[in-house]
C-alpha cells in the first residue's frame, strides 16, 4: 500500500483545522491553490472526498472527520519526537507577576541579545512550583527562604520595603502613624496592614486595593496615593524620578526574593546561563 506524503497530510490537517483553505495557506506559508491541490490529491489517493467544499467554507465528511482525528495525533506523535531529539534550548521560568513586569521584562532585552540561542518562555504566577519536574525550570519566589528537597536557593534581593508616592506630593514621614491620614494603596501582600500592626496600630479602614503590586505602584505613580512595596520592584521608578521614597520600614529578616534552580544532573546548561543572569541583574 502506498501511503499519502506527508506534506499533503499536513495540509489536510491544517485545512480541516480551519474548515478553510486560505487560512491554511496562511499557517503553511503556500498559496491557497497550493494547499487545495494537495488536498484533492489526498483525496484521489485515498479514494474517496474528505471535505465538502461550501460556499462559505469547508465542512468535514464524516470519514474526513475520522480521518483528522487520526492524522491529527499522528502528526503530533512525529513533532514531539522531532523536538525530543533537538538540542534542549527553551527555558520556562517561573516569576511573580509583578516582579515580571516591573524589574524582568525592562531586563529581558539583554538576555535576548547575550544568548540568542536560548528560547526563554515566562510563567507569571506565585504559585509554589516543583524544581525540578514541574512546569517551570527556573522559578523566583517572594517571601521566606524555600526549602526544596532537590534544588538549590540563592537569594536575588531582600525584601526591603518603600513608601513610595508621585513625586511633588510627598511628605517626610518617620513612622507609620503618619500615614493614617494619607490616601493608602494596599496590594496583595497586605504590605501596610502589616506594618501597622507590628506597630500595635490599627490599621486605616478604607484603602485603595489592588491584587498586585505592579498596579499598586503604578496607581501610586499616578498620583492616588502611597504604595509600599519591595525596593526591587520599585527602583528603576525611583532612578528615573516617576516616584519617590518616602519611608522605609525596619527590613524583615529571612525574607526576599528567592531564586529555586535544579541541582545537576536536572541542571541543563541553558538553565545555568539563565540563573547566572538573573543574579548578576540582581547586583548581589
């Protein structure tokens, strides 16, 4: 039995993802009469249609439906097998949401233009993730020092806390009970209901809230108030003069933020080269 080029089945697949021939063609980077003709080849091979060709489109026969179904898995079987045997250069790291973008994307560009070779995908998520063997190769967490079982721990930053505010407007403040009166920005760290109660204090019953700190600042930077957040992700607001510091309080001990990289023989080269570059952004 003589089987189907493989081309052609990918054509096939691509047009029966789509029920369309020129956005096929598109995805194949082919004309659309380059895609319709492997396809009704496809067809005369296997003796019988597999698609209906209507006005508005494609529609699948019930045996071209059967057929895709099976295709479709194949194809991915041969891709996954391909990828299995190429060189490993993607890394998956795992990042904070707002630590992504207010420290790490600003950076990315000099990663990119260093090690071009390396295909470095972002997970934003805090959630805590297994290294190695989860989703993410790399991850950074913020807060107490991880305690993995397999991997090591180096730390990128402390935590050291700001005040932070647009700039014009803010007040030289020596503790935390001259905020009460001040227009407040809490994220999802509860940062200054914190402080307030490590002072005895009650915190402030009405805050402007967000769930991330990235919003926090950007609303402080706007003019809605005062956020207190890590240093790292505040700095370059504060090198280019976008928000000013205000306060800082007594630094916490312990906590900051954590790079969980894999031990050898999980430590694939590209995800070294990747955490050397994380700690020497960090300048630690």
């Amino acid at each position: 039995m003589r089987h189907p080029p493989l081309n052609s089945l990918r054509m096939f697949d691509a047009a029966a993802r789509h029920l369309n021939f020129r956005l096929a063609a598109e995805e194949m980077n082919l004309t659309q009469g380059a895609v319709a003709q492997q396809v009704r080849g496809l067809e005369e091979s296997v003796g019988q249609p597999l698609f209906h060709r209507r006005p508005r489109g494609l529609e699948l026969t019930e045996a071209g439906a059967q057929y895709h179904h099976e295709i479709g898995r194949a194809l991915k079987i041969i891709d996954r097998a391909t990828e299995d045997l190429l060189p490993q250069r993607r890394v998956t790291l795992s990042v904070p949401p707002s630590l992504a973008t207010k420290w790490l994307l600003p950076r990315l560009p000099f990663l990119t233009h260093a090690h071009p070779e390396i295909d470095l995908k972002l997970v934003a998520s805090e959630t805590v993730t297994v290294i190695p063997g989860g989703e993410a190769d790399l991850a950074i967490r913020q807060g107490r020092r991880p305690q993995p079982q397999e991997a090591t721990v180096d730390c990128l930053a402390p935590m050291d806390l700001v005040a932070v505010t647009a700039p014009g407007s803010a007040p030289l403040v020596e503790t935390i009970e001259g905020f009460r009166d001040l227009p407040l920005i809490e994220d999802g760290h509860q940062s200054w209901t914190e402080q307030f109660r490590k002072q005895d204090a009650v915190p402030p019953t009405r805050m402007l809230n967000f769930n991330q700190s990235a919003l926090a600042t950007d609303a402080a930077a706007n003019g809605q108030g005062y956020a207190l957040a890590p240093r790292l992700l505040v700095q370059d607001d504060l090198n280019t003069g976008r928000l000013v510091c205000c306060w800082a309080p007594e630094p916490v001990p312990g906590q900051g933020f954590y790079l969980i990289c894999p031990r050898p023989p999980a430590l694939r080269p590209e995800v070294q080269i990747v955490a050397d570059w994380l700690l020497a952004q960090s300048g630690l």
